[in-house]
C-alpha cells in the first residue's frame, strides 16, 4: 500500500513537473508571415499580369498572400468612399489573422500604395509595409499642367459639397499613367480618393505612418516619378532602422518583377523578431 502510493505521488510529481517545464502554447507557434497584395488602379485588378505573379513568388515562401479585387479595380472604378477600401483593407488582414498569420506585411503597387500608406496612418493592423512604384498623386493635379482636367473636377466636386449636393453622382476625370478616365460617383467619394488633403495622397499620411513600422520603397528609373518620389513622401516618413530605399530597372509595371528578390529578403529582416 505504502508502495503505491509513493508510486502514486511520483507519478503525480512528473505530470506536474512536465507542464510546468513546457512552453507557453504561444511561444509553440511559430511565426507566419501574412501578406496582403494591393493591387493597381484601373486598369488594374487582382489578375494584373505585372503584379500578380508576385503572389506564387511570395507564397513559396510558406506565407499566407492574398490578392483581393479592390474598389479601384477595372471591375469597380470607383466603388464607394475611401473609408470603404479601409474597411476592406481590415476585413482582409483580419482573415489573414483568422487563418493564422502572426505578421502583417502589406504590399502595395500604383495606387495600392497610397492605400497601405492611409491603412498604416489610421493605426490599421499591419507590421511592415512594402510599396511598389508608387502611383494616384492628387498633390500634382494642383501642380502639372497636363492634370489640370482632374484638378477641374476636383474643384466641381468641392462646389457640389459645400452646395450640400455631395451625395449626388456625378461623372469626373481621373489621369492614370497618361490615361484619361472617367470617374463615376458622388463629389464626396471623388474627394475621398483626388483630394490633395485626403487620406489617399502620400504626402499627407507617411509622416503619420507609425515609426514602429518598418517601409520598404522601390521605383523603377523610368517611372514617371522617379525623379520625385523621395520628396513627395520617402523622406516624410518617420526614421526606422529597417526602411529601405530601393531602384530598380524598367518602369511603373516592371517594378514588381524586378524587386521581387529583395522584397522577400526584406521582409524577411522587417517583421523578425
């Protein structure tokens, strides 16, 4: 009887001893990268042939991509208000998060990057950042001669705004890498996304971007603002070890494939523990 029960209490001892030597169930988990891929403005779309095949790149890393069709897109130019892509920005990261990412990187491209540089400022999940051939630039239609059609429009809308007609639908220009288009929906969601001072110009939001979040920039040398692009928001943003500025070859579409290398290993230092 004495036996057993000092075998008894032994074996207690060892089921004790075991859990209270193992790891927390969190420190278990290993890390998993996930990304979200923000793709251009219409023409582009979650199948853009100059930005989608970064997602099989990015996947065969082990990490978590998804490339989701945005309210900018050649399917839904232009959907709604700009707080409405925020929301969907949240919406995406929260799934990644459901399906086991423990790091958030966004990639963004054209005009996905204004859009990952607003989800960072407004204090939106998301642990590095990664912005390729930046693009949507409502500072210059106030600035360049040729975007005078959309700094017209921009004008009309705020006139329908402050006439108390801002939900009313209109039609108004957009320029998208030389390409005149036409925007229809109501003056205030045209402002939330061609307003100089809205959340969709770069220059307004990267010094708000947190100096805790790592920015990696890459422009190709015949990007059309490559001569500009470290004055209209690089250098705005807040000082972190871990930005990188990069350039590479070829223009606004070739930027993807040709920094895709150094995005991987970049990510990789960004979000390490």
């Amino acid at each position: 009887m004495q036996r057993r029960l000092f075998s008894t209490l032994a074996l207690a001892t060892l089921a004790l001893s075991a859990i209270f030597a193992s790891p927390p169930a969190d420190a278990q988990q290993p890390q998993r990268i996930g990304v979200l891929m923000l793709h251009g403005k219409n023409p582009g779309s979650a199948q853009d042939p100059s930005f989608a095949p970064l997602k099989t790149t990015l996947q065969r890393e082990g990490w978590l991509v998804t490339l989701p069709d945005m309210p900018w897109s050649r399917f839904r130019y232009i959907d709604g208000h700009w707080d409405k892509a925020m929301a969907e920005i949240g919406g995406h990261i929260k799934t990644l998060r459901d399906n086991g990412a423990t790091k958030i990187v966004v990639v963004g491209h054209s005009i996905g990057v204004p859009a990952a540089l607003s989800h960072a400022a407004r204090g939106g999940d998301v642990q590095a950042l990664v912005l390729l051939a930046p693009g949507h630039v409502p500072k210059n239609y106030y600035n360049v001669p040729f975007m005078k059609v959309v700094r017209d429009s921009v004008d009309e809308a705020r006139a329908h705004v402050a006439a108390g007609n801002g939900d009313t639908t209109g039609r108004f220009n957009d320029i998208n890498q030389g390409r005149p288009l036409q925007v229809t929906t109501s003056a205030k969601n045209f402002l939330s996304y061609f307003d100089p001072v809205s959340d969709a110009e770069m220059g307004v939001t990267a010094p708000r971007v947190p100096a805790t979040t790592p920015v990696m920039t890459a422009i190709g040398q015949n990007d059309s603002l490559f001569p500009y692009i470290r004055a209209y928001y690089v250098d705005k943003l807040p000082a972190n070890p871990k930005n990188k500025y990069l350039e590479v070859g070829g223009g606004h579409t070739d930027t993807p494939r040709m920094a895709s290398d150094e995005i991987i290993q970049w990510i990789k230092t960004a979000v390490a523990e």
